[in-house]
C-alpha cells in the first residue's frame, strides 16, 4: 500500500531468504518457528487469521492438486514423445 515495488520487492525476498535459511538450520518443525515468531495480536497473528478466513489452506491445496494433475499429464506426454524416438 504504502512502499514502492523495488522496496517491497526487496524485503519480501530478503524475509523469505531469512525465514529459509532459520528453517534449514533449526532443530524444530515449521510449525513451531512461525508459532515462535507469532506474537499474539501482532501483525503476523493478523495475516494468519484473515488467511485462515479466506480458506486459503483450501486454495493452495487446490493449486498444488491441479499442479500435482498437470505434471502427471506432461510426464504422459513426454513419455509418449521419448518412446517414439
């Protein structure tokens, strides 16, 4: 709303390189680090909830089972193209 495109460019990208790299080198779930980093009536319990809301748990189970179909069909597709050569 309020920050330009280069900058919240910038600052997504940097916050999803950080919340990976604390990922990879934890020794606790996913799970755990977004409860730990969740301060209750903060900004990120804000977006929770209106993502909770928005059923959007549903619409990327949706994309990722229409992505999971799509690969199928293409692996069909390239398999028929490699036996035919």
């Amino acid at each position: 709303r309020g920050l330009n495109s280069e900058l919240a460019r910038n600052l997504c990208v940097q916050t999803a390189v950080g919340a990976a790299k604390l990922a990879q080198s934890s020794d606790v779930g996913i799970d755990e680090l977004r409860r730990r980093v969740t301060s209750p009536g903060g900004t990120t319990e804000a977006a929770l909830n209106q993502f909770e809301a928005d059923n959007f748990k549903e619409i990327v189970d949706n994309a990722l089972g229409k992505a999971a179909d799509k690969s199928v069909e293409l692996a069909e597709i390239l398999g028929q193209t490699l036996n035919k050569n």
